[in-house]
C-alpha cells in the first residue's frame, strides 16, 4: 500500500488460529474444541429462546449469568465478570491492569496471543524462558514488572501447576496484578478461583469454549476482588457495553445448572486423553504429561512438520507451531475415541512408510 495516509495505519500482526476448513469431511483436532455437543439443557435453552426479545438489548452485565457463576463458584455476583469469549475478556483486562512502564512478564513458550495484545495495545513486555521440560521457573518471576499472565495448565504444553505454585508468584508480586489463564483447567487442573479472596491482585479467567462445548457461543469469565472486576466493566463499558447477547447468556446458564453432564464429558475426554498418551508413548512418542484437552507430542527421528502436512492430506488436521525450541512438536487436541483410534491408525502407516516396512 503506497497511499498518503498509508504511515498513519496501524502495523499489526495478529494471531493465527488453528486452520479452519471448508470440507466438512475431516477429523478436527487442531483447535482444542470439545468433540461433544453442549448439554442438553443449552440446546433446549436455545430452542426455546422467544426470539421476538432479539429487537431488545441484553443485559449489560449479563446478570443472569454472573449469578449463575458467583453461585456455582461460592463468590458475591461483583465478583464475576463475563465477556464474548476469553480472549476479549483477556484482552479488557491488559487495558484495565497492564498500565505500567515496565514490561509484564509470561513464558516464551504459551498463548501466542498474548504478546500480540501487547503490541496492540503498546504494553512493554519480556518472556521467561521455561526450562528444557517445558517447566515455568516461579523466581523468573520475582523480579520488578507491571503485571503477570500465565495460562495454567500452559499452552501449548497442557502442563499445569498446583496451588502453591501459584501462590509463590502471588506473594511475589503483590504490587501488580496477576492474571492466571484457566482455558483449559476443568481437565484436571487446579483452578485459582479459590485463593481470589486471600489475593486482591489475582484475575482468574476461564471460557465456556473448551469444557463445556461452547466454542461457538463466546463466553469467557473473569473472576478476582470487587474493586478489579469493578474496573474491568468500566473499561467493558469503554469499549463494548454489549458484549454478551441474549442467547449466549441463556446458553451459558443452561451449560452452568448441568453439572453432571459437564463432569460427564471432561471425564470422558480425560479416560481418551490417558488412553490415546499410553498409544502414543508405545510408538515412540515423547509426550508431556496434560492437564488439557490436548496432547504435545514429539518423535526425535519424525519430522513433525512432515508428520502434519501427511495428516492433513488425509483430512486429520492438528496444530504444527514453526517457532523456536518447539518445531518438531505437535499438538493434538483429544477428540472422541473412534477419531483418535482413526489418527492412531495412520500414525502406524505413516512410521511403517518411512521404516519401509
């Protein structure tokens, strides 16, 4: 673009998502969404939905469902914040916490969208490198910063750490604020929302898209102290003061009041998950222990790029990253039994073919 007013746009590179294809004749397992349907209690939700309100506005605060968060999580309502998916509400709370001069520290290997954020929004940032296990080092972060976002379990690796963990990053950076990204907690992480009312300065985010089926309605949730959900509306309220609509909201109270069918499929996804690890260690795979909805795997003499270029042509899709120390990894988001079995099945002909067997 070669235009005058061409100097005064902004220069951005954003975030790539895993690939989404047109043929719907594929096994998608490169975007961590949850293979099963959402509650029945959403669908009828849904449903039953009087569409003629649609001419009316939602509620700001999506009420209902803030409620219905603060009441599943034993917290005050003023507690609870929702958005239109993690990522924006993620994205409201650099704007509303990430105001300092120094940089805000999180793993150089994690969420690829955050350091997008930070340029987005001119937020100085520095990455901590994690060890040669893919292990987050807490003294990494003591030092001075303006704030900390780690995702627990991290991403793309699925390890998770427990309570006191998070707790030695808190106690050390009682003068920022601490955001812990819980995508993926509800797969047999520790999820922070119980330490909210002994640290003023903790932000917990989870969403609806992974556990609870809910990819395609965007809903994600904030949740820390009275005064920092307070500021996180207010800059809501700056930027989109709608931004939950009226089905989401009723959706997401449906998804909410079915516990049972939400332990349910993470439990199921969890048995597939241990299951399709062991067959993946059995044919030589490296794979790192998962809290998530995932798997990262490595096979020293595979070329894993190789690897994802052949699924691909069998219309397997999984997730290749061409970034430093993780570029012969894949993640592989676990799908049902009979979808993993099939990727299994040609991870066998694909190793027979380079054995020449």
């Amino acid at each position: 673009m070669n235009k005058p007013f061409s100097d005064k746009l902004r220069a951005v590179e954003p975030y790539t998502p895993g690939e989404q294809s047109k043929n719907n004749d594929i096994i998608k397992l490169n975007a961590n969404e949850n293979p099963y349907p959402p509650s029945p209690k959403v669908i009828e939700a849904i449903k039953g939905f009087e569409a003629e309100k649609l001419c009316l506005y939602p509620s700001s605060s999506a009420y209902a469902l803030t409620e219905a968060l603060a009441q599943y999580h034993g917290l005050d309502v003023n507690q609870v914040f929702v958005g239109n998916g993690s990522d924006e509400v993620i994205a409201l709370s650099y704007l509303a916490f990430f105001n300092s001069d120094k940089p805000i520290f999180f793993p150089d290997i994690t969420y690829s969208f955050y350091p997008v954020w930070c340029r987005l929004f001119n937020v100085p940032y520095e990455t901590k490198s994690v060890d040669k296990n893919f292990i987050i080092n807490p003294k990494d972060y003591y030092s001075a910063n303006g704030g900390v976002i780690l995702p627990n379990p991290n991403a793309p690796t699925g390890i998770s750490e427990g309570r006191g963990f998070i707790e030695d990053i808190l106690d050390h950076n009682r003068d920022v604020i601490v955001i812990i990204d819980e995508a993926y907690v509800d797969f047999g992480g520790y999820s922070a929302i119980e330490l909210i009312n002994k640290y003023d300065n903790l932000i917990v985010v989870q969403t609806f898209s992974k556990s609870r089926s809910l990819a395609g309605m965007r809903i994600g949730a904030a949740f820390g102290s009275a005064e920092l959900i307070s500021l996180l509306k207010a800059v809501k309220n700056c930027y989109n003061s709608y931004p939950i609509d009226s089905v989401a909201i009723a959706a997401g109270v449906a998804s909410v009041e079915d516990d049972a069918y939400f332990k349910n499929t993470i439990n199921k996804v969890i048995r597939t998950r241990e299951r399709f690890s062991q067959e993946l260690k059995g044919l030589g795979f490296t794979v790192f222990p998962s809290h998530s909805n995932f798997v990262f795997a490595s096979k020293p003499d595979v070329n894993a790029k190789s690897l994802f270029e052949a699924a691909k042509k069998e219309n397997i899709y999984i997730r290749y990253f061409d970034l430093p120390r993780i570029d012969n990894f894949l993640r592989i988001t676990i799908g049902t039994d009979e979808q993993m079995d099939i990727f299994l099945n040609f991870i066998k002909r694909y190793l027979s073919s380079l054995s020449g067997c």
